[in-house]
C-alpha cells in the first residue's frame, strides 16, 4: 500500500489536533502537524534530509493572524516558533523550495480574492474547514493526481480575480520593459530591499546618480513611492538583485566610465 504523508500546519491546537486524529485513522494516511510557519519549515526540511518527505500540506489561510486580502509576501525562511508566517505566504515558501509538495488551503470562508491568490501562490486547493473528511481526503488524493479543487461557488470569482490580476501583471510588465537596462538593475536593487547608498555601492555609481536613476524609475512606472515601485515590480516578476555581488555580465560604471 502506498501511504500518504500529509503535514497539517494549523496555530489553533485543538483543530490541528483533530484533524490530524481523523486523517491518520485512514490506512493509508501518515500525519504530522506544526503549529506555525517556521515549525512546519523545519518539519520539511527534516522530512526531505532524512529521505521521507512529506506529499501534502493542509495549510489555514489565516495562520499567524495574517491580514486578509494582502498579497504573499516573499518566500519564507526557517526562523523563530514564535514568528508569523500567513498561509499563502507559506505556499509561496514551500513551493519555492520543496515544489514536488502539493499544498490545499483550508478556509474558514470562501473568498474568491483569497483563493485566487492562494493559487497564484502555488496551492493545488481551496477546501472549507468545515467541510467532511470524505471531502478532504478525495481533495488529497486528487492533488496527487494533479488536480485543482475548488468550491463550485468559488470558480467563477476566483477565475475572475485571475484574469483581473493577469491584466494588471501584463499591464505592469509593460511598465518594466520601458525602463533602460540600468534602471532595471536599480530596480532589481530596490526589490532586494537596497537603499541609496547601499545601491551606489553595488553598482559603482555615486548616490546622486542612484537619486537620478530611482527618480526616472518611479515617473516610467507612475508611482510615487519605493513601496509602491517594489509591489509593481513584484507584479511584473522582477526578482531582487543577487546581493553576492555584480552577476557575471553587469554593466558595471566606475568613476562615471562604463566597465
């Protein structure tokens, strides 16, 4: 018998608990549960240093009290017990490293904005937490067999926050393309968090020139703010510069001379 490894990530004990309970009295479920974020982290990597990695996470949409409605933040890292970490975030996190690991949202609510995101994301799942455990397990077996489930009620919402959120992305994509090569690195910089003066390093450049460079970068995408040129570029899929170091290949400017 082929048995399923499920980790179920939940911060209220009890629930986690019993769903936990329910699920491994299927003969062919194995279940752990992390209580947060980082914990679930370290589950994984556990699990994959030792040759037994886990097939499926059960994530809370709302692990860690996170914000409805905001969009993932980066990939996550291991960290503290106490750190917070929302479940769409941890999709993006474990997709990005363990992407072989297939991921359902479970929800208190339907949200359409929320689901779409959670796909975006790299869930394979959206299920209702109080949905019946013959439901949740077919979800699992069917995200093994690489299906997406939804709620029926939630399709054409969530397809409609798709389609809004590839045009936005396209839109946005549009925007990075007008900038010069120079003011995409500086942008690439601005992502991985970089100020002023920490750019002008990296690139060679003096800080004035950073000024005059971030200036054009945020009147081509037509915002007014950092933040706002971070989501944007985020949007677009522009990732942060490689903070090691000038990739091999950069345009490299010292002393106002390009190297």
């Amino acid at each position: 018998m082929v048995r399923i490894r499920v980790l179920v990530v939940d911060d209220h004990r009890i629930f986690a608990e019993s769903l936990a309970a329910a699920l491994a009295a299927e003969p062919d479920v194995d279940v752990s549960a992390a209580g947060s974020g980082p914990a679930a982290l370290r589950c994984l990597e556990r699990a994959a240093s030792e040759g037994r990695r886990f097939d499926v996470l059960l994530v809370d949409a709302d692990l860690g009290g996170h914000v409805p409605g905001t969009r993932p933040a980066a990939p996550v890292r291991s960290g503290d017990e106490d750190g917070l970490v929302d479940g769409i975030s941890l999709v993006t996190g474990v997709r990005s490293g363990q992407p072989g690991v297939r991921i359902i949202v479970l929800a208190v609510k339907d949200d359409p904005r929320r689901a779409a995101l959670a796909l975006s994301a790299g869930a394979s799942g959206w299920v209702a937490k109080d949905c019946s455990l013959s439901r949740l397990l077919s979800v699992i077996r069917g995200v093994l067999r690489d299906e997406t489930h939804l709620p029926p009620a939630l399709l054409t919402g969530v397809l409609r926050e798709l389609t809004a959120a590839r045009k936005h992305r396209t839109e946005s994509e549009l925007l990075v393309e007008s900038l010069t090569p120079r003011e995409r690195e500086v942008l690439r910089c601005m992502v991985a968090g970089l100020g002023r003066k920490a750019v002008a390093e990296r690139l060679y450049l003096s800080p004035h020139t950073v000024r005059t460079h971030m200036q054009n970068v945020l009147g081509k995408l037509g915002v007014h703010s950092t933040l706002a040129a971070v989501a944007l570029a985020r949007r677009a899929g522009v990732g942060p510069a490689d903070l090691d170091g000038p990739s091999a290949g950069d345009v490299v400017e010292r002393g106002g001379q390009l190297a």
